[in-house]
C-alpha cells in the first residue's frame, strides 16, 4: 500500500510530489512538480483502500484504461489528462494542475451566488458534459467540490472523474457503491442501473440548486419520505424557469427528468437558438412556424414533406435503408432540433432514438421490443396499434409520440425498421 508524501521523488526524480490536494472514495490526487520545466501537475492513483483490497490488480487495469480514454476528451472545461505513469507498482493519472477553488469552497466563502453567475457555471459545465456523453461516458460525481473556477477567470473545469464510466445507452450494469449524498440521483442507490445521461442531468441540476441556495440538496434515497424544497424556498431571487427547470432536472424517476444535458439547458434558457433553418436541401421555415404555433398534425405532415422531398423519395412515399443510411446529418439536426424546442423536449427524433434504445433496441428486429416502443410513445393502446386518424396531436400525447408518420394511409411507412436505422443514423451524426 502506497501513499506518496512531500518531496518524494518519482519516475527518477522527474516529479516531486508536493502535497496531498484531495481524496475520495475512488483515488486521492497529489500536486507534483515537474523538475524540467518548473511546472505543475496534478497525479491521480488509486487510494489505499482500493490498494488493499483483493481486484487491486483489475482495478488498475480499468484504472490505466479509462486514463487513456479521457485522455481523449479535450474540451476547454475538461480538465486536461496529459499522460499515465508507474511508480513502484502504482499507476498515476498525470492531469493539467488547475489554480483556483472549487465551487463547494466557492460559495462558502461568498454565500448564494445570483442567477446569471450559476448559470454561467453550470452552462459551461453542461457542455462539458455533452462532449463527455457523446464519447460514451458518464461523470457520475458531478457537484461542486468536483467544478474548479480557474483563478482570476470565470472559467469552470470539470474534475474527478473517478467515477466515470464507458456506458451503453439501455444496459444494465452493475452501479458503483461510491456517490455524493445530495447529488447522486436515485439510480446510483440501486445494485443495478440503466447508465443514461439522465444520471448526469440530475448531478448537475442538483450542483445548480447549491450554487443558488447554499445548501445541498435532500439525497435522493431520503427523498421517498420528505419533499424536496424547491430553490425559491431557499432563495426568492430565483426566477421561476430556472425553479422548475431544476426541479425537473431532479426528478427522481429518470424518465421524469431532461433526458440528455442539452435538454436541460434548453429548460434553463441558455443554449443559443443557432437552429439553421434553410439547408442546401430545404427552407424548413414552414416546419418551424407550424411548430412554434403548437399545430402539431400540421407539423407532423410537413415533416413528411420534407423527408421525402431531401431524401428523392416522393414518389416511393418510404424511406428505404439507403435513404436513411445517407440522409443528409445537417437536415436530419435541423428537423429533429425544432421538434425538440417547440416541444420542450417532449417530441423529435432524439427522443424516440433514446426510448427506442432504453428498451434494448437495436437494428436487429425483435417484436417484444417494437411492442413495448409502441406502447411507450403511444403508438399503441389496449394492445393495439393506434390508426393515425386517432392520434392525439397535442402536448398530452406520450414523450416521443411524435413525429409518428406511421400509418397505412398516412405518409411515411415509420416502421420498425425505419426507427431501428434512424436511430443508427442519429448516432452517427451525433444527435
């Protein structure tokens, strides 16, 4: 069992550790100087208690590799992972040395900080992990004592990530026992869980209630007995967008909350509406007017419109393997970003792809799956599938009911296998 101490040498006197900066439940980091260029460096192993235990051996092993892996991930709000080292058996994460005080430390010393300063943090954060999310991890200890503010800047690093995961969107995988009481969303209090970005909305929708409030949240576990205040309680400066969008963001069933970060951010009011609405294809204004008047059926039919028209395929009125393989990554985000606005994350593409996959689906065909899909968005009712006529075009209609175009009489043939290959199709193009 190692514990590195002040002044000791590694890696042949290339390093000198200087002090201990923090541990956890997973690893403990220390600040280390560099002899060659004077420079400092901040070098994460596991701790001692891990080291004692019996999987020290595959704990490195995952160690060493997820190292690798966000090593990867470069992003202004990430913290920067340089390179891996051993030292007398014991692997090392050789991370940028960030200058500054975590939030947690933050808002002790200037008390609840106002609504444009969180915001700020927390959006710069969310896309932090947005970039994090679409190389399939999660964070999953994301809080403020893990959100660095570099010194003199008010510029938010994302750290520790110790926790972090490779995950499969609709697998269950056994959940680690390490968590945040307050943060941790109810999933990461169960044996097994579905690994979504939803666990990291709730961390950071929980991060913003303490930066707003100075208080940590309820856990998650104890919430089953007693509500949740909600942040205007707290702090009546709050406006009531950014309350209920927290609020939501902490629901306790996953299903209940934004399901990825950038619907958060959009309850929140902080994502630039940069939605490109003429394509080289298409002018899909008359899509986004339909949309923004709540005309749903409208906005269902012209969507159909302008999919066959983009893909050639007015005459065969179906999307083929070929047209969906190759259908245009720019379209494709425009069509499924206005949904997904003027529907505050209730209808578009995205969101079938996510329930689609959360059920296990794949391009493989498996009828159990198409039925339970179906019978979550809407699709089907008593059992039975839902002619178009007697579809519900309105806001009360499940998450993921539209768009539908699915129907014998009506205009796309939105079948199993195109919702299986589309959803292949958004993953490429990172929606």
């Amino acid at each position: 069992m190692q514990l590195w101490t002040p002044n000791q040498p590694l890696k042949n006197g290339r390093f000198i550790i200087q002090k201990v900066l923090g541990g956890g439940g997973f690893g403990v980091t220390y600040s280390a100087l560099e002899q060659k260029t004077n420079k400092l460096f901040a070098i994460k192993t596991l701790n001692p208690i891990h080291q004692s235990q019996g999987d020290f051996a595959e704990k490195q092993e995952q160690f060493v590799n997820e190292a690798l892996r966000l090593r990867g991930c470069q992003h202004a709000h990430i913290v920067k992972v340089h390179e891996v080292i051993q030292e007398a058996g014991l692997w090392g994460m050789v991370m940028e040395y960030i200058d500054g005080e975590d939030l947690g430390v933050y808002v002790d010393k200037h008390g609840q900080l106002s609504e444009t300063e969180a915001l700020r943090y927390i959006n710069q954060v969310g896309e932090a992990l947005e970039y994090v999310h679409q190389q399939s991890f999660l964070h999953r200890d994301v809080k403020p004592n893990n959100i660095i503010l570099r010194d003199g800047k008010k510029e938010a690093v994302l750290i520790d990530f110790g926790l972090a995961r490779e995950f499969t969107i609709g697998k269950t995988l056994s959940m680690t026992n390490s968590k945040t009481e307050g943060y941790a969303p109810i999933e990461q209090y169960e044996r097994q869980g579905r690994f979504t970005d939803a666990t990291d909305v709730y961390a950071l929708a929980a991060t913003l209630y303490s930066l707003l409030t100075a208080e940590v949240p309820f856990p998650a576990n104890f919430r089953k007995f007693a509500q949740l205040p909600s942040p205007q309680q707290h702090n009546s400066q709050i406006s009531d967008r950014v309350n209920d969008a927290i609020i939501k963001g902490m629901a306790l069933s996953v299903q209940d909350r934004p399901q990825t970060v950038r619907e958060f951010r959009e309850l929140l009011g902080v994502v630039e509406d940069n939605i490109k609405l003429k394509t080289a294809r298409m002018d899909y204004t008359r899509l986004r007017d339909f949309l923004a008047a709540g005309k749903w059926k409208e906005a269902d039919q012209e969507t159909a419109r302008v999919i066959l028209a983009v893909a050639g395929r007015e005459d065969e009125r179906y999307l083929d393997g070929e047209s969906i393989d190759n259908f245009p990554c720019e379209d494709l985000r425009t069509i499924d970003q206005l949904w997904v606005k003027y529907s505050n994350g209730h209808f578009g593409f995205s969101v079938q792809k996510r329930i689609y996959q959360s059920l296990g689906g794949t391009k493989e065909y498996d009828d159990k799956i198409w039925e339970a899909f179906g019978d979550r968005v809407g699709w089907r009712k008593g059992g039975e599938w839902v002619e178009y006529g007697d579809t519900t075009f309105d806001m009360r209609a499940a998450q993921g009911n539209l768009p539908e175009l699915v129907s014998p009489r009506g205009f796309l043939d939105w079948s199993w296998f195109a919702i299986s290959s589309l959803a292949s199709r958004l993953v490429k193009c990172n929606i």
